[in-house]
C-alpha cells in the first residue's frame, strides 16, 4: 500500500525532528526527506507548528491506543495496566518516544495545545486521575500537574528501560510502578483499587 504524502510528510518530519530537533528542522528538509515539494508540506500543514502539533496529535493518538490494550495476566489495576503498556510502547517506539520528550520539553511546543491534545486523546487517564482524587485515592493537585508527572515519570522509565538488556526491564518496570504510586497517590491509599 502506497503511503499518502500528508503520512509521507509526518514520518519525514517524525525522523528529522528527532535528529535536529525542532530549529534544525527546516520545512523545506521535511519536504526534500518526504520526497515531496514544499507547496505539498504546505497544502497539508500551514506552518511548521501546524506540523508539529499535528505529528503529536498522531503520535499521541498511537500512545492513547497502546495504553488502553489489556495486559495478558495482570488484573491488579487499570493503573498498573496502563503504565506497562505506555513503558512498553515506548521502547518499541524509540524514535516516537524521542519525539514526545522532545516536545515535552520543549519550549517551542505550546504547552497549551499540548494539554489539550492529552485532554483529547488520553481522556481516559484524566478521568482516572478525576476519580482517584474524588474516591481520596490521588493527591488533589491539579489535573494537568498529575499528567504532566505521570508522563515525566514515564518517559524517564522508558528511557532507562529501553538501555537495559531484556531480562532486566520487567523488574525496572515493577519498581516504577512503585515509585509513580508513591509520587501521586495519598498516603496510606491503595491505589491499585483503580480497576477498571
């Protein structure tokens, strides 16, 4: 199957952004990468920011989509479920996770459409945050304050596990778990009542 340009344009712009960041990354390079002209990238995406947040929205939509697949032997927590899914997408997916840290710490993404993009695509984890905090489960601290620990916590797992040898990553995994429970949950709560 013969990819789109518009895909042909974000899977340059996914290589190049990853490579040079967002300044080295010039539109007319994404175009040259895509094999496309610059009027094409235009036709698609107005501005480079335009791209940028349309290649995150993508990006994050693939995530959104992993965290919620069932875990195979693991109903302790959909907490607990979500985070394996997110670590493990995220190794599998370096250059993608290369991608969302480059944007998370980023001041030429606005922090603004980022949270909106988390809203639109990862409702799901805000809800469960909203419920833990109303069931006394979770800190109450501002929503977009526990998303943006979570995925912090999260990015770095994935960074760490991703240099570790295989046998080694299920227990890293583990421990982090413990450590993000303990960064956002209240102190004596279980927060692995969390199910689905």
């Amino acid at each position: 199957m013969t990819k789109s340009k518009k895909t042909l344009i974000l899977d340059a712009a996914l290589a190049l952004f990853t490579i040079n960041g967002f300044h080295g990354t010039t539109t007319a390079a994404i175009a040259r990468e895509a094999k496309v002209a610059t009027g094409t990238l235009f036709h698609h995406f107005a501005t480079k920011e335009a791209l940028i947040e349309a290649l995150y929205l993508e990006v994050k939509k693939e995530f959104a989509q992993a965290l919620l697949q069932p875990n195979e032997g693991n109903a302790e927590s959909r907490l607990t479920d979500i985070w394996v899914n997110g670590v493990h997408w995220l190794v599998a997916h370096p250059q993608k996770m290369a991608f969302i840290l480059l944007c998370s710490h980023s001041l030429y993404f606005d922090k603004k459409i980022q949270l909106a993009i988390w809203e639109e695509v990862l409702g799901f984890f805000t809800q469960l945050l909203t419920t833990g905090i109303r069931n006394g489960m979770i800190k109450e601290l501002p929503i977009p304050y526990l998303l943006t620990t979570c995925e912090s916590f999260l990015l770095s797992t994935a960074s760490y596990v991703y240099a570790l040898p295989e046998i080694d990553q299920k227990a890293a995994i583990n421990s982090s778990i413990n450590v993000i429970v303990d960064a956002i949950s209240v102190q004596g709560a279980d927060i692995h009542l969390l199910t689905r």
